[in-house]
C-alpha cells in the first residue's frame, strides 16, 4: 500500500493537492491548522498548526511546502527557494505573524515534499539546521515516504479523493461483508474515477494510480475482516473498466499505459493468491464447502462459484507464466508455474471432494465450467478433465431420470428451489451447457462422454435446442455496462449432435 501511495503522492501539485493532503494527516494526528495555504507572500510558511508533538509536548508547527526533489537548484537558488523559505519563516513570520501566545510555543519548521532531498544538498540541510537550531526551534525533513507512512498509518488513504467518491468507497467498506452485495458502490466509484477522458500522461496517471489504491483499500478492508471473495470481484470490474477506458482512448500505444495497467492486473493476482492461501487447504476436506450453506441447493451455488474462482485464479498464472517465460532463462518463469501446478491439484481436489460439482443447476454454470477445464487442459491435467466430463454428463442424465430436474436455461432461484424439490414440473426446451460439453467431447476425443450426451438428447425426444453464444464486436461495451446479458451477441441455436463424434469434430 505505501508503494502506491506513494507513487500517487509523487504525482501531486504543490497547490491545492499536497498542501490539503497534508492539512489532513496533521487533523488525523490531532494537530490543529491555524493557517492554510493562500496566495500572496506568506513569508515561507504555507501551513501552521498547533496540537501535540510525537515527544507529547504541544507545539507550533510551521510547513513549507515544496514539490518534486530537494536539487542544489530546488534547496538555493530563487526566492522561492528552501533555504530562501526557511530563512523567511525564521526572521520574519516568527517575528510578524505570530501572537503572544504563540510566539512563546516551541516551534517546529518542516520542510514537505512529494519528493527525496538528493544526497548533493543533504550536508547543506545538516549544517543550516545544526547553525539555526535554538531551544525553542527545531527542523524537520518530510519526504515522500514520510509522508506516504503518515498516510498509510492515519488510514488516510481514503482522504486522497474527493468527497463523492469517499462516499462510495465507505459505503463499499461498510456493505462489503454481506454475501450478496454487488458491490454497485464499487462500481460506480470506479465509473466516477474513470468518468472523463484525458489525454495527457500525468493526470492519467494520477486516476490509475488512483484505481489502484482504491482496489487496495478494499483488499485490506476485506483481508482484514475474512471476506477476500469481494476484492476478486472488485479487481475484475478495475481491470475491465481501465482496460475499456485506455483502449477506448488509444493510450495502449504508450509504454507507460501498459506498465500501469500491467500493474493493476498484478494487484489482481495478488488478491487472487491471497483468496488461494486462505482456501485451498480446505478443499482437500470431503464435503467442505457444506458447512457454509444453510441447504443442497446453497451448498451446490457455492460449490460453482469457487469452481469458477479457482479456475480463474489459474488461467491468471498461466497468463503470467507466458509473459515472464524467458527460452534462455526459465527460471523466471518457475513461480508461476509451479504456482499453476499447485491450483491445479487443488482445483480436482474441490471438485473431487464436494459431489454437487457433479450436478450443474443452471445452464449459466458454463461459466464455470469452461475456465475450469480450459484450465486443467492447459495445464496438462487431461486425464482428470475426462473424468469430470464423464461426471457432468453423467450427472447430468441421472437427475434428469430420477428427479426429472434438468439445469435451468434462465438463472431463477425462486424456480430452481421449485424445480430442485418437485413442486412445480419443469420444461426446458433449450441448452447451451450440452453444447459445451459436446465441444469438449470432441476436444478430449472422448466418446464415452459423447454417447452419453446423446442418451440425454433421447430423453428430450431430441428435441432439446442445442446451442451456442459467441460474442459481437459491440459485446463487450454491454457487457461492462451492464452485466453479462444475451441480449448482446449472436446465439447459434439447433445444432446437430452427430451420431459419431468423428463427425461432429469435422463440424468445427
């Protein structure tokens, strides 16, 4: 967290960004500012306050504020210059602007910036405050990191936006431990960062790294209280929304776009390996996510939704995997792909040790489904991809036959509750999900699993309407907008499952 605020920090004005930046860490520390930054002469100082040292004596404290690093330039060379302010607050503000009272506190200069004083001027800083150092006067050096710790330590990060947006980003801390919030304060948080486009690379750069430390409020908000589940869905809306708004913009021609983008997807993988650490021991544990469902049918919900989780934490390794993978020098790569590996194993062990991954309740578990085996495909685990397709489809045929239930085409839980204990008869007339497990059929060459998938087409009299959705060029606006939705892109319906596979692999 230091790490991005501080980056961000670096990229404030000294105007009206870092002096308010810094009137908030002295409220945060219970110190007083009796002055704020104006225009006109102020005689060096650009803030002063009143309130307890760390030494617990109370104190007059008089900032200088600065921009950028401390250079032999920056430190002597204008009247605008440190040394130049220093001198201003020491011979004149103390003697001018101060009443009785406060003239008789012990003072304290600082000298802020979203900078580092440069080792070429750090004996010169030594030596002027060791001469004007008196027992009423002290010095001090805020650079960037100090500054950054002070955020950071005060939890003022949230105070680096404005007021509409700390108001979604407490509103997304407060809600975000109930199981079924959408984040939609999240969202829209992140819709008020990215809401105008911008074209040059310091203010982009500014609302990047402000996406970044927001999606880092939220993970250590949720780390803290056992919820990680929510930062993953939050890191998915970050990088799809910053992917749209640079590549709507054209900044992905710019190396720098790249690198802060490559930076919010590794903030992502984080969150992902931080939600696998906590989890994956417990899915080597028969029937483990049961104990956090109230019924079968929550239980069988759960079991889905981490199966997409985990599977999508993978493919996020395998991606880096692919991009740090060096012919002449593997080891680079060793990580993640010894990381893959281990998801993996873990991954069969969820879906090995918890039955319902065997019964899919809604065609929409394609979401699911897919990365998982994808996942495991590409990861070399075939054999254990063939297993789970046998059980899907078998699973699949043997709820058809012995509770006439079959996986909802429309998501209803109200339904699938109606459905699940037989109240009200069920007639579904189409499928994507057979679809997809036929295509996996024919790609795992798998016959047996195919067979079955024709047994389950006769028991429709064949005449359930396989189908398949593939996304349009406009899709993908909709879909960050508005959610995933089959009202965008092209469904291909009535397809024909072959008698042979070798046909329907000829299909395409």
């Amino acid at each position: 967290m230091n790490f991005l605020t501080s980056e961000y920090i670096a990229l404030l004005k000294e105007d009206g960004e870092l002096d308010a930046l810094l009137i908030d860490i002295l409220i945060s520390k219970g110190i007083t500012p009796i002055s704020k930054p104006q225009k006109g002469r102020q005689y060096g100082v650009d803030i002063a306050a009143i309130g307890k040292d760390k030494d617990g004596l109370e104190k007059l404290f008089l900032i200088t504020v600065k921009q950028g690093n401390i250079t032999r330039v920056i430190w002597d060379s204008s009247p605008t210059s440190v040394r130049q302010s220093l001198n201003d607050i020491r011979e004149t503000y103390i003697n001018i602007s101060l009443t009785r009272s406060q003239k008789k506190l012990p003072k304290k200069i600082i000298v802020a910036t979203n900078g580092e004083l440069e080792q070429t001027i750090q004996t010169s800083w030594v030596q002027y405050t060791e001469t004007y150092n008196k027992n009423d006067v002290e010095y001090e050096f805020w650079g960037i990191d100090d500054i950054s710790k002070m955020v950071s330590d005060n939890l003022l990060s949230e105070r680096l936006f404005n007021s509409e947006m700390r108001s979604l980003l407490k509103k997304t801390l407060a809600f975000q431990e109930l199981k079924d919030y959408d984040l939609n304060h999240y969202n829209k948080l992140v819709d008020l960062i990215l809401e105008k486009p911008i074209k040059t690379k310091k203010p982009l750069l500014k609302r990047l790294k402000l996406l970044q430390i927001c999606l880092s409020i939220v993970f250590k908000w949720a780390e803290d209280n056992g919820y990680i589940k929510s930062a993953i869905y939050a890191a998915d809306k970050t990088i799809l929304k910053s992917y749209e708004w640079l590549n709507s913009q054209g900044h992905f021609k710019e190396k720098f776009s790249h690198l802060e983008f490559y930076n919010i997807h590794l903030l992502r993988r984080k969150i992902g390996i931080a939600y696998f650490n906590k989890v994956n021991e417990h899915y080597f544990v028969e029937h483990s996510l049961q104990r956090y469902s109230r019924n079968q049918i929550e239980y069988s919900l759960t079991v889905w939704e981490e199966i997409g989780i985990i599977a999508n934490i993978g493919l996020t390794e395998i991606k880096h995997y692919q991009y740090h993978f060096d012919p002449k020098n593997p080891s680079f790569s060793d990580i993640y792909e010894k990381s893959t590996i281990t998801i993996a194993e873990t991954l069969i062990s969820l879906i090995n040790t918890n039955p319902p991954s065997h019964y899919p309740l809604y065609d929409d578990h394609i979401i699911d489904i897919e990365p998982a085996l994808r996942f495991l495909y590409l990861v070399g685990f075939k054999e254990q991809c063939v297993k789970w397709l046998r059980r899907l489809v078998v699973g699949i045929h043997d709820a058809k036959i012995l509770k006439d239930f079959f996986p909802l085409f429309r998501s209803n839980y109200e339904n699938l509750v109606d459905y699940y204990i037989g109240s009200k008869e069920q007639d579904e007339k189409s499928s994507m999900l057979l679809t997809l497990l036929a295509d996996w059929s024919a790609i795992l060459n798998n016959k047996e699993a195919y067979d079955d998938l024709q047994k389950i087409m006769e028991l429709f009299d064949n005449k359930l309407n396989l189908q398949i959705w593939f996304p349009k060029s406009e899709t993908e606006d909709y879909y960050l907008n508005y959610g995933y939705s089959r009202k965008s892109g092209k469904v291909k319906h009535s397809i024909t499952l072959y008698s042979l596979i070798e046909d329907y692999q000829k299909r395409g």
